[in-house]
C-alpha cells in the first residue's frame, strides 16, 4: 500500500490597519532593519522573533532573542 502523501497547507497572514496591509515578512524584514541599527544587537546573532499586535496602541511590539525589545509603528 503506497503512503498517502502530505497535503502542505499555504499559511498566509495579513494585517490592515490605518490603510496599510503588512505580512509577516514585512514584519520581519521592518524588525531586522531596525535591530540592524543598535549596537546592543548584531543581526546575524538572530535566532529568533515574536510579534505581539497591539491595535489600540497603533503597534506591533517585537522580542528578538528572547531578550531585545523594540516595536513597530501602524
């Protein structure tokens, strides 16, 4: 009996605010471009990045590494 091949699932994800539509690859590409400039952060030391949304702030924040704090205005 041949194996039943796995389906892969497009993920994609948009947020529209103030007239602006960002992806998560815009997310990511605005965090590295900002962490690019501090000197407590080298870019190629990232391993990793959360986003929190926060709408009534007109914000997106971000933790990098689990420890580098910075956001993101809508």
């Amino acid at each position: 009996m041949a194996a039943k091949k796995k389906e892969t699932i497009k993920k994609e994800f948009h947020f529209q605010t103030h007239g602006k539509d960002l992806t998560v690859e815009d997310l990511i590409k605005i965090a590295k471009e900002d962490l690019s400039h501090r000197d407590d952060m080298n870019i190629s030391d990232l391993k990793s990045l959360e986003f929190y949304v926060k709408p009534e702030d007109s914000k997106v924040y971000f933790v990098a590494n689990n420890d580098t704090l910075g956001s993101i205005d809508l």
